[in-house]
C-alpha cells in the first residue's frame, strides 16, 4: 500500500513568552552573602503571575495534545505523520485552538500595561522594566503555527552529479528507513492502547482507588480513533481494535456501578486483563 495516498506530514510549533529570567544582580549579591562563587546559586525571577498567561498556555497545551491524538511519531525534526482519515477533524481542531489562543495574546496584549503595574508590585525590588519587551514586540512572542505537506516519494528523488547507482542506493536506504518509520507508527497505536488501559486495570483492581468514568471514556475514544491511524490497514493491528471493542460498549450504568460493586469492578478488571494480554501479543510481532 502507497504510503503517500494516505498520509501526510503536519508539524506544529508554539513559541511562548519565556516567564522566568535569571536576576544576575541579585544571583551575585546572594553568592556574596554565603560566600560562594557566583556560578554556585542562581536567583531565578518570574516575570509573570501565573495566571497572567494561564489561559494562552492552556490552549497551546490543548493545541499540542491534539496535534499529538491526531499523528504518529514520524522523524526527529518534529514532523508527525498525519493520516489522511483524520485530516478533517485535525484541522478543524487546531483552526479552534489557534483561534482560541490567538484571542488569549490579545487579550494578554490589551491588559499588558496593567499587567506590568501588577508585577512591579508583585517583584518589589526585583522588578527590573528592562526584563519586559514593549505590547508591539511581546505580541510577536506568542506564535501558533500548523503545516501540513504531502508525504515525499522515492521517484521523485532527483540530484545532479550523482550516478545511477549511487540515486538507487540511497533510494534503497530511504524505502528502508520508511519500513522501519512505518513500524514505529503501528507499535505507537499499540502502545497508547496499551498505556491507557492497564492503567484502567490497575484502577480497577486497587480497591482503595477511586474509579472514574473518564478512564473508560479515554478508552473508548482512543478504540474510535485507532483503526484511522492505521494508515497501512495492517491486518493485525485492525483484528487486535476489533477485539477491543467490548471495552468501548461498557454501558455508563456498568461503569457508574463499578465504583460501589465488587464483582463489576473485577469482571471490568479481567476484561482489562485480557486486553492487555492481547496487545501484548501484538506488540511482539513488532519487536527488533
């Protein structure tokens, strides 16, 4: 199957405001005070109260956990794999969240001036105005941007100066390293399986915790989720979410009488078990 009819590379960065700067006055004049070298201590000072930002770093957080829920681990240069099946839904996503967090800065932009007066009073002594850019410089700290390029092909490979034999060499080199890409992918799907639900079981088994009902919603969109990563329509990775499925028909009633009633909770926990089991399995098939 052609990789590049069914997916694409998207990558996403988020440049914030750094909040903390080191005080170098005041890093020395504690070094002094214990008599210590200067490059022993740091006095690190934040410039903002928390809640000053709370709200941008809550959509760029929301933002990145959706770029992450949507793609695939892909290469180290921060590009992920983004299944066609899902393109739809990660746009309109990210389009919100950038939105979202773009209304925050300005927000954040309007108040600035208040803001500062706020600090001053907050840092006392440690204020120092040369630590704050102006409105105009700040705003352009607070960047959100979503690319998404199609997948490269090996036939489009083209470079002057090379022989024949060198191009199919490297080519040969690239469609090895995709297999071994395209590994990864299927054990990531796996793996996030893998992850949320034996720490469902692990709940459930430990009657002294307090089972919620979002731990079974994690789950169920994650088995929605999993066969549209599966960009290669690996057979066993589509047999392996087929079999999961009874974790997505758990009734509410059930969960909700998983937290009062012994029994429920531990069929829930087998049936957790069993699960585990069976990725596990799977995963073995990907293994070296």
């Amino acid at each position: 199957m052609n990789i590049q009819s069914n997916a694409m590379l998207a990558q996403t960065s988020i440049s914030m405001f750094g909040q903390s700067k080191k005080d170098k006055n005041e890093s020395n004049k504690y070094a002094q005070s214990h008599s210590t070298t200067t490059d022993s201590v740091k006095v690190i000072k934040t410039l903002f109260d928390k809640n000053d930002i709370a709200e941008i770093k809550c959509h760029a957080t929301m933002a990145r956990n959706a770029h992450a829920k949507y793609t695939l681990p892909w290469n180290d240069q921060g590009q992920r794999l983004l299944p066609c099946s899902v393109f739809a839904r990660y746009q309109a996503e990210m389009s919100e969240y950038k939105s979202n967090f773009d209304f925050a800065v300005s927000q954040f932009i309007d108040k600035y001036d208040a803001i500062l007066y706020r600090n001053k009073q907050r840092l006392n002594g440690l204020y120092n105005e040369s630590d704050y850019p102006s409105a105009e410089e700040i705003n352009h700290r607070f960047k959100m941007k979503t690319s998404v390029i199609p997948m490269p092909r090996t036939d489009d490979f083209r470079v002057n100066e090379l022989n024949d034999a060198d191009i199919a060499s490297i080519k040969k080199g690239y469609e090895i390293e995709l297999q071994d890409k395209l590994k990864d992918t299927q054990k990531d799907i796996l793996n996030r399986l893998l992850e949320a639900i034996t720490h469902m079981r692990d709940i459930l088994k430990d009657q002294d915790k307090v089972f919620h009902a979002s731990s079974a919603d994690k789950i169920r969109e994650l088995i929605d989720l999993a066969p549209k990563l599966n960009v290669m329509n690996d057979p066993d990775i589509a047999s392996t979410i087929s079999n999961l499925t009874v974790l997505a028909h758990w009734r509410p009633e059930d969960v909700k009488r998983a937290r009062t009633e012994k029994s429920v909770r531990n069929n829930m926990a087998q049936c957790c078990d069993q699960s585990v089991e069976l990725i596990m399995d799977n995963l073995g098939g990907y293994a070296g």
